[in-house]
C-alpha cells in the first residue's frame, strides 16, 4: 500500500507535481496515466525517496521510503531501463543490488532466469538492446520478492513479444497480492492490464477510478448500420423510436441498442443493410479527452503570468468529478487562437458523445 | 487509434477477487534482514572490482610507481641511500600515479552520477550516507593496500639491489607515502560526489593538485604574494611527498602536510555529506 498526501514538487516556478492525493492498493495493477511530462516520473522518484517533496508526503506501508531497513524486499522499481553501468556484467550488477540488501546470491540466478537472460548474465550491459536493458531493470525490480512492484513505462520500446510478456508478469505478480503500479502514457495499454487508474495532468490530479468504471463511463457503445436503402431504414428507425444519427460515408449510426435488434428491426421491413456493426469509441480518445484539458493549459502557460497557478478554469479536479470531464469538454467552445488544434480525433469523438 | 476494447475481459478477469481481499497483501518467503553498513560494504566491493575503469587505474598506478621505481633504482648507486629511504626510487612514479588514484577516486562515485546507476542504487539503499560512507571506506582500504604495496615492492627491490645499509628506516615512508595518495583519492571521491560529474571533478582536483605546484614561481615576483607563494610552495602535493620520501629532510618529514590533506579532506567529505542528503538524484 502506497499512500500519497497532498504530494507536491516544485522546480522553480513551474509545479511538477500539484498536490497530489491517492493510495496504491494492495492485489492489484494501478495504472498511472498522463501525457508526456504530466509528473508521473517525479511522482515515482519521490515515492522512492529520490527527490524531495516541496511539500507533501508519501508512506509505504506507513512508512517513508528512507525508513525502510530492506527496501529491495518492501519495493522493486524499475525507473529507467538505462539507469546501470554499462561496464558492470548483468550479473554483478544484480549482485550488488543483492548484497546491499543481503540478499542471497542464488537469487540473482532465479530472477535472471524469470526474465530469461541466463545465456547473457556474464555480458556488459551496454551491449545490451533496450528490451534487454528493460528486462534486467526489471530483474532488479523482482530481486527481492517485494510486495510492491513500481515500473515507469516499461513497455517503452519493447518488441510486441516483449510487451507481451511484461502484461503477463504484472498481472501475475498482482494475483500473487503484490501491490503493482505501473505508469504509461498509453490508455490503450493500461485497458489491458490495469485494475485501477489514476490519471494525472500537469501534476494535478484528474481521474481516481476503477478501470471498469472508467470503461463504462467513458466508453460509448453504438451500431454502425450501412444500407442502400438510407431513407426507408430512417423510417423504419424512427418508426421503432430508435433515434439514428447520420455519421459521414452514408452511415447511420445507433446508441443504445443492439445490433440483434437492429438487424431483426430491419430484416422485418426487408430492407438490405451492408452493415451492421457494433462499435466502441476508443478509450485512448476518452483518455485524450479528458487530459485535454491540462495540455491546452501547457499551452496556454507560455502567455499566462503564473503558471503554477492553481484552478485552471474548467480542469476537473476532484475525484469523481472526473465522469463530467468528457461532456464538459465537448460542450466548451473552442480554445482560443493560440491554442493548438485540440488531438485529431478528440473533437469528433466529443460531438458524438454530444448527440448520444 | 481505436483499439479494440475487451471490456468484457476486463471485468470478468480475476479482478473482483482481489479487490474482494485488498488487505492481503504478498509475503515473500526469503528472510528478511535488517540491512546494516557491512551490506553496503559488500556491495560497493563488488561494484569497485567488477568495472574495467578500477583495473585501468590501478594497472597505470602500478605500472608506473614500481616502473619507474624500478628504472630508477637500477640507475642509482648504493652510496645514494645512505641518507635516504630505500622506496625513494617510488616518489617519482607517484608524482604521476597520484593522478590515476585521483581518477580512480572520482569515478567511484561520478560513473554512477553519469550513467544514472545511482538512482538505483539509491533505491537499493535510501540511507545515502551509508553508501558513501562505504564507498570511502572501500576505495581508501583499496588504494591504500595497492599504493602501499607498490611502494612497499619498489622499497625491497631497491634494498636487495644495493644491499648496503641504509642511513634511514624506510617502513614509515611507506605508510605515509601511501596515506598521503590515498588521501588524495579519498578527497577526489568527496569532490566527485558533490560534482556528480566526472570531468569536472577530476579538473578540479588536478586544479587542486597542480596549481599549488606551479603557482608560487609566479607568487614570487610579488613581495606582498611572497608569503602565500612560500606556503603553496611548503604545502603542495608533490612538495608533501618529497618530503615524506625525505628529499629534503631539513625542513621536516611531511607530517604537517599529511595533516592539512586530512584536514581538506575532512572538510571536502563533511560537505560531500551534507550535500548528499539534500539534493534530488
């Protein structure tokens, strides 16, 4: 269990990390998102007791990290996969992470093995490719059996096979009753092996859910219908109270009814549909969507006085005030001129959250 | 952009189990021990001999001191030692080796700045005084024991090649020969972790080293520089160890020059500290 109270850093004037509030849970994958400089990795860093705080605390266990007497057995971290001497062999370098913690030397072996570079333990780590480089980082991570597990974008430059791979060793590692945290800028990743979610944006907080809810409330569910027929299949629709929208391309699409239904509805009249499809909008644009947000506000700073003011306007800030993010976001009218043009995709997919 | 969601998956995966039962929490069945400095001790051993910067240092350190004590002391006769120790053939290998210890000294602590290890390590160990505290301990035993022996070696080459009897003792500028250079290393390791960086502290301890040495010949000119010109002069590194080997025994045997690098050296590891505690890595 990690908990972080009001956690705050500051570089100069520009607030890295903005009073952050939320517990890791134990048994579980917490996926912590946010864009590209959003403070996840010196969120991380302060956890692991590498930067100080500018105010703020974080407990392991109720414990601060520098209190810890066996850190390697209470956290594995993995921060950076270059974060090694290139000059020491795989070996030595678990060997003495081992010895700092007077871990026996048999389990610089067993996690060589776990991740499956044996044949390449004697070998200096700067020949070593960046998913070798991952996957020795990793090594270190799970030297001391720990009961929490940290990693920062570990599937950063992996092959699929290795991405593969890292999805399955923290899903295991979280059935086992670790505590897992696992940081990405991909929503799509974190969809496929997080439990919990906390999103950040420029150092605030913006989502504290469960990655079901957040699919629920975040993903729209609708039947995409193509039909040479387009206006007696707009009749039909109306006529059974389904409410269609025109979508570009000469296709209809249908919130909140199933495709079995749609196809029957259709087959009664006789009408010949191309199509009929159920779709999912895209939790990476939901994602987009809702730390919009914070990247327009990194845009905007340049010609804002104080960045590190707190309250942007329009930032969901409280947890659980995140569900409204979305529709909010849709219903704003378009930044100002110098704002960029907001991600391709995230206005489409706002307007049809709008008309659904 | 759109990728296909598995919601269903998701939430028929095995997550209601665990979220059933957050208190359990895993239990690793390796034993846990407190860690302690003789943990830190171990690892920073196995750090120091298992990079090839250690085996380069100290190879030129050894090469050059018993090298050059070696030619020297073929090329000197037995009536030279008989005001002098018989590891005098050693101070001219040291005037140069000093400077990989120095080196030595500085990427001990530096390399791992630069290649970011030390966030590693740090996570290893959050207690960073001990770290340093056992990197001290480590690079002076070690550079002590090599430079020691390397004087030591040259002293009974040069004792068995002329084995006559020596007006002086020479176990004492063995000692102190080797605790002087090693100091010098224990000083460099102390700037470099305050540098974090590896050029810059090995510049800055060259400064150290050899500005003292050349500056005076211009202090001299000066009558109000005269003074601090005749101080550098007394107390410079080379200087130190002339007098430790006894080149000049008139003006003492190099005690109160030790002193002062222990002194600096104090100084430059209690800011090394101080500093260490402070800042983000």
């Amino acid at each position: 269990m990690i908990e972080l109270e009001g956690l705050t850093k500051r570089y100069g004037e520009k607030m890295a990390v903005n009073h952050l509030t939320f517990t890791v849970r134990p048994g579980i994958v917490t996926g912590f998102l946010g864009p590209n400089g959003a403070g996840k990795s010196t969120t991380m860093r302060m956890m692991l007791g590498l930067d100080r705080p500018t105010a703020g605390d974080v407990r392991i266990d109720g414990q601060h990290y520098d209190r810890l007497k066996d850190p390697l057995r209470y956290i594995g971290a993995l921060l950076d996969a270059k974060a090694m001497h290139g000059g020491r062999s795989a070996f030595n370098h678990l060997l003495c992470l081992a010895q700092s913690n007077g871990i026996p030397r048999g389990r610089v072996d067993e996690v060589l093995d776990t991740v499956g570079l044996t044949s390449v333990a004697r070998k200096k780590a700067k020949g070593f490719s960046l998913g070798m480089g991952q996957r020795l980082g990793i090594a270190g991570a799970l030297l001391g059996d720990p009961r929490i597990l940290m990693f920062d974008e570990p599937v950063n430059g992996l092959d699929p096979e290795g991405i593969h791979w890292i999805r399955n060793l923290m899903k295991s590692l979280a059935a086992q009753g670790r505590t897992v945290f696992v940081s990405s800028h991909l929503m799509s990743e974190m969809a496929l092996t997080a439990d919990h979610l906390v999103v950040i944006g420029q150092g605030r907080l913006l989502a504290d859910t469960s990655m079901a809810d957040f699919i629920r409330q975040n993903s729209r569910s609708y039947v995409r219908l193509r039909s040479p027929q387009r206006e007696r299949l707009l009749d039909v629709l109306h006529g059974a109270g389904v409410t269609a929208v025109e979508a570009g391309g000469g296709t209809l699409e249908v919130d909140g009814s199933k495709s079995e239904y749609l196809g029957e509805l259709a087959a009664e009249h006789g009408i010949v549909l191309h199509e009929l499809s159920p779709q999912q909008a895209s939790l990476e644009e939901a994602f987009m969507q809702l730390t919009a947000e914070s990247v327009e506000y990194h845009a905007h700073s340049g010609t804002v006085d104080d960045p590190g003011a707190d309250g942007a306007p329009g930032a969901p800030g409280a947890p659980g005030a995140w569900g409204t993010g979305p529709a909010e976001g849709a219903s704003r009218p378009p930044g100002p001129p110098q704002s960029p043009p907001p991600p391709p995709g995230s206005s489409s997919w706002g307007s049809d959250w709008k008309k659904g | 952009m759109s990728t296909p969601q598995p919601p269903t998956h998701q939430q028929a995966a095995p997550a209601p189990n665990w979220q059933a039962a957050p208190g359990t929490s895993y239990v690793s069945p390796i034993p846990i021990t407190r860690t302690h400095l003789g943990h830190a001790l171990a690892s920073e051993w196995t750090k120091i001999k298992s990079v090839r910067s250690t085996m380069w240092t100290l190879g030129v350190f050894l090469l050059l001191v018993v090298g050059v004590g070696l030619l020297v002391a073929v090329n000197t006769t037995t009536e030279d030692y008989t005001e002098v120790p018989y590891t005098i053939p050693a101070f001219f290998g040291l005037i140069l080796g000093q400077i990989c210890l120095i080196t030595l000294g500085v990427l001990v602590v530096s390399s791992e700045y630069g290649t970011g290890m030390i966030r590693t390590t740090f996570t290893a160990s959050p207690q960073r005084y001990r770290v340093l505290t056992a990197k001290l301990i480590i690079f002076f035993v070690v550079a002590f024991a090599v430079s020691a022996f390397a004087i030591g070696l040259v002293g009974l080459f040069t004792s068995s090649l002329h084995d006559g009897e020596s007006g002086t003792p020479w176990g004492r500028s063995v000692l102190m020969g080797a605790l002087y250079v090693s100091l010098l290393g224990v000083l460099a390791l102390a700037v470099g972790s305050m540098l974090r960086h590896s050029a810059g502290a090995i510049t800055t301890m060259l400064g150290v080293v050899l500005v003292p040495a050349i500056l005076p010949a211009f202090l001299m000119l000066s009558d109000s520089m005269r003074t601090i010109g005749e101080k550098m002069m007394e107390y410079n590194a080379p200087n130190a160890l002339a007098r430790i080997f006894e080149l000049d025994t008139d003006s003492g045997t190099g005690g109160s020059q030790l002193a002062l690098l222990a002194g600096v050296t104090a100084a430059a590891i209690a800011g090394a500290y101080a500093l260490l505690e402070k800042r983000d890595v």
